[in-house]
C-alpha cells in the first residue's frame, strides 16, 4: 500500500463524507496507487510514456515512492498521461470495462482535486470512455420454460 497524502485525502473524504461502501474505496485506493505506479514509471522508463508497459510491470521504486515526488506527480497530470495509462491497461489485456471502472476512479479523484482548489482543471475533461461491449440478454430456451412452467404442484393451493 501507497502512502500518498493527496490520495488519502480523498479516500478520507469519500469514505467519510461521502459515505461510499469499504468494497469501493478499496477499489479507488487500488485504481489510485496503480495510476501512480504507473506516473513513476513514466519518470523511468521511456515504454510507459509509449504504452508499450504490462500493468504487471508496475513496481514502487526501490527506495519507495516519495510522497512529496506524487503528490506534484499527480498535480501535473495531462490527458496524455492518462492515455498512455490507457494503452498501458489495453496492452495488458483489460477489458473495457476495468478501464471504465479505473478511469471513473481518476475522474473522482480529479473532480475532488478541482473541487478543493488543488487544481484549477482537471486532466480528465479531454478524457472519453471506452465504448463498453453490447452484449445480447440471456434468455430461457424452450424445454428450460417448459420444465419451469411443470415445477410447481399445481393441485395445492400455492402451486
């Protein structure tokens, strides 16, 4: 776990103030601390900034990561940051809707660093969501209706 202040504020406040479930703040907490894995990286390793990087390829530094280095990490992101952080999800075989899922997170986070006067924008406004996949609805076939309509006991009063 990631001890980044900017961070923990805002899972402070969405868990307090907001009154979002433990189930969700954990998965900001992990979508957070993985977007900064992945701005370190940028700082290091010329493939992050190309998305050429797997997710899996995101280690904190050795000497850990300095918490003042992300928080102004943070504080400095573009939309081509996030993009390269996209392609990096892509690349390591995300499904659309995972990166939905993390970039909803980072435009949480955005909006509450906008909304606290840490930023006066926020990266995530040029920022689209992928297209989800549309999928048919499941249905019953024939002989699954017809052993549902034959389940009840229909000489009782509640068949």
């Amino acid at each position: 776990m990631l001890v980044v202040p900017l961070l923990q504020r805002f899972l402070d406040y969405v868990e307090a103030e907001r009154s979002y479930s433990a189930h969700t703040v954990r998965c900001y907490r992990a979508d957070l601390e993985q977007f900064c894995l992945f701005l370190s990286a940028l700082a290091s390793d010329p493939r992050a900034a190309a998305g050429e990087m797997h997710v899996n390829e995101l280690e904190p530094p050795a000497e850990g990561l300095d918490q003042a280095w992300a928080d102004n990490a943070l504080r400095g992101v573009t939309a081509l940051e996030v993009r390269a952080f996209l392609a990096t999800m892509h690349n390591s075989g995300y499904s659309r809707s995972t990166s939905a899922r993390k970039l909803a997170s980072l435009r949480s986070f955005y909006k509450f660093l906008v909304r606290t006067g840490e930023l006066a924008g926020s990266p995530m406004t040029a920022i689209r969501t992928p297209r989800q996949a549309k999928r048919l609805p499941k249905f019953l076939d024939v002989p699954q209706i017809e052993s549902l309509l034959q389940a009840p006991d229909v000489t009782t009063l509640l068949g």
